[in-house]
C-alpha cells in the first residue's frame, strides 16, 4: 500500500476557511437578530462583502445559511427561492467586482431588495400559475420596498468600515 502524503493547509486557507464559517455565522445570527423587523436583514451585506473578498467560495457560506434555514423554519417555496437567489446574487457581485466601490454596492443591493420578491415569486407561479405569482408580488410590494431601503441603508452604512476591518484582518 502506497501512503499518500496530503498536502498541509497554509495559513491563508486556514485563514479563508474560518472567515467563511464566521461569515455564515453571521449571516444566520444576524437575520435572527432582526427578524423582528419585516424584510430588513444585512444578509445581502454580508454576501457581497464576501463575495468581494473570496469570489466563489461565497457559496459555501450561502449554502451553510440557507440550509440553516430550512431546518430553523422548515422547508416551504421561500426556501426554494432562497437555493437560487442568494446564489445569484453571488454571481451578480462576481461580475461587477473589479468595479468594487461601496456606491456600486448600495445600488446593487437596493435592486436586489426591491427584485427580491420577484424572484421569490418563481416557485408561486411554478406551481399556482400566474395568478399565484403576480399575486404574491403584487401582496409583497410593501415588504420588497422596506427589504430596498434596508439593503441601501445598511450597504451605504456599513459597506466601507466592514471593508477596511476585513482588509486589516485579512492582509489584503
């Protein structure tokens, strides 16, 4: 038998292995935080501040998140939204992250908020057809426009500080 030798983890994964979790940390503990406020949330914050420091490996905290999720709140079609909309906004923020300016992210995130309940609304209208799924939009305007102007106050507050806290921590 041929011992394989595995290759020892450097610092920096090490590093990048526990932002993630605490970044899924966050993103879980922060939403329960305020969940008492209707669609107001920095889960959206906390995606592309990681997304900008570690690309694709967001997915990893997204998926811890919405798994998480799923198991405080049980399975249901809002679940099944959230298994590609977080993900997508991942991809968003890959495509417009050699832009990175925290402008660029209190607009990205407002649009997120305000097509958030759209896009929620696809298993809806999979399912109930379109009266379903323009209904449910149609219901969810108030909370879409207080999940925008959520996201832009909290990207517009908290963007830049997080970023310079996360560049000192991470040597960046």
């Amino acid at each position: 038998m041929i011992a394989m030798k595995r290759p020892i983890p450097s610092a920096s994964n090490l590093r990048d292995i526990a932002a993630l979790a605490v970044f899924a940390a966050l993103m879980v503990v922060l939403k329960e935080a305020l969940a008492f406020l209707p669609n107001i949330e920095v889960v959206t914050l906390l995606v592309i501040l990681c997304t900008v420091f570690f690309g694709w490996k967001t997915l990893l905290p997204v998926t811890v998140f919405t798994l998480i999720e799923g198991m405080l709140y049980g399975i249901h079609y809002w679940w099944f939204a959230y298994l590609y909309i977080w993900p997508l906004l991942v991809a968003l923020v890959m495509l417009l992250r050699r832009w990175s300016h925290p402008l660029l992210w209190t607009i990205v995130a407002g649009f997120f908020g305000l097509l958030f309940g759209s896009l929620s609304a696809i298993p809806y209208f999979i399912t109930g057809g379109l009266g379903a799924g323009f209904g449910y939009i149609v219901a969810g305007i108030p909370f879409d426009l207080a999940h925008t102007f959520g996201n832009i106050l909290s990207v517009a507050l908290l963007y830049y500080p997080l970023e310079k806290i996360l560049k000192k921590i991470l040597h960046q």
